[in-house]
C-alpha cells in the first residue's frame, strides 16, 4: 500500500489532489492510504510514515522549500510540488522531487508524476526470499540478475552473491515486466542495473550476461521503454 499526504495549507486544493487521486488510484486498481496536512507544522508534529508528499510551495511559517530541506536531510520521502507561484519553483529543486504543478492542477501532469512515483516505490521496495539459509531481505533496486541453477536461482546484487529458493519461472511472475526482463532462458536481468544493451547486456557492476537471439529485439524494446518511463 502507498501512503500519500498532502500539505496545503489551501483546502479547496487539498479537496482538488483528493479527488484526482482518487480517480487515479481506482483506475489502476492500487490501495493506498492518505494523510492531509493544513501546514509545514503540522505535518512535523505528526508521525505518519509517507512515501509520497503533495507539498505547496507557499505556506505560513514553515514553508514548503523549508520542509524539503529537512525532509532532504532526515527521510526518503518523494515530493512534488504544488504552487501557484512558478517564480519560487528554482529553490524547489532536490533529492526526492519528482516535479510541480502548477495551480489550478492538471490532470495529466498529475498522472504523469504519479506513474514515475510508483514504479520507483516498487523498485525500492524490499523482496522476502527463501534463501538456503532462510529467508534473506534484499532491495529490489539492489538485485542485478536472477541466473538459473536447476531449481533454484543464483541472485547476484550490489550486495554480493547467494541463492534463493525459487525457479527464474517463479521469479518472473511475482516481479512481473516492468523492471525485470527474462533476456535468457538462463536468466532474468534488471532493467534499472543495464549500463548497455545489445548481443549482451552489460550491466552496471562490469559483469556481462548473455542474451538469446530470439529475446534481443524484445530486451532493445523494454529497454527503451524503461528508460523513456524514467525519464518522464
């Protein structure tokens, strides 16, 4: 489930961000839990645990360049914007901030940044796996390939080496196309880790990983499209 909040200390806009993401979260068939801040101050007093934050620029007391420095500093929460003063938008630019719209909202932009949101909140989250150990908790963002050994799989991460109680079948389903790609009938690459993609993949730790000749044209497209979505 995502946790979005809204600090706007304008409540006709906070009601405007509501119903758009309400209207987003139904379409594509996602929970999420939502949280409303009338200020900077407000949302400090609180303790809810946020991964995404609507945070107008422009508030009495702590103001929302204000809040991102902190935020910045002290969490790994996403930001964007909402301001209807484009001239303080240059200070709002950091870690974290997917962009700004710009009021009254639109839709689509809205739509956009969302979409961006949510695909690195999945790649960030942290994958449950039966090691031969046990069970191991591994960064999905952080796993640069799956490679087959008979029934179990060899999982190679920033993190160094181990093996986990799954086949590449099993793996493909749960972590579904977006991220990860079935590139060999031997492996199953992360998109997010690919530094070039072409008779191989290199990937970002040096290593490379063959690709099958059938899956080459298919590996360039979801490549591309990849790279396209992040760049949004």
């Amino acid at each position: 489930m995502i946790s979005v909040g809204i600090c706007d200390d304008e409540k006709q806009c906070r009601e405007q961000i509501k119903n758009l993401l309400e209207q987003y979260f139904k379409e594509k068939g996602l929970h999420y839990e939502l949280w409303e801040y009338e200020s900077g101050a407000d949302f400090l007093d609180r303790g809810e645990e946020i991964n995404l934050l609507f945070l107008d620029i422009e508030m009495e007391g702590v103001s929302g360049i204000e809040l991102k420095d902190y935020l910045q500093a002290e969490e790994e929460i996403r930001i964007i914007f909402v301001t209807g003063h484009v001239e303080g938008m240059p200070e709002a630019f950091g870690k974290n901030v997917y962009g700004f719209l710009e009021k009254p909202l639109d839709a689509q932009k809205l739509e956009k940044y969302l979409a961006r949101v949510i695909e690195d909140i999945e790649e960030d989250k942290i994958l449950v796996l039966k090691g031969v150990q046990g069970e191991m908790a591994l960064r999905q963002k952080d796993i640069y390939y799956f490679a087959s050994e008979k029934k179990y799989s060899h999982v190679v991460g920033r993190e160094g080496e181990t093996f986990c109680d799954m086949s590449l079948q099993q793996l493909e389903e749960m972590l579904g196309q977006k991220s990860f790609f079935r590139c060999h009938k031997s492996y199953l690459v992360n998109l997010g880790n690919i530094s070039d993609a072409n008779q191989s993949i290199r990937l970002k730790n040096g290593e490379s990983i063959p690709v099958s000749r059938r899956k080459a044209k298919e590996l360039k497209d979801a490549y591309l499209k990849y790279i396209i979505r992040k760049a949004r």
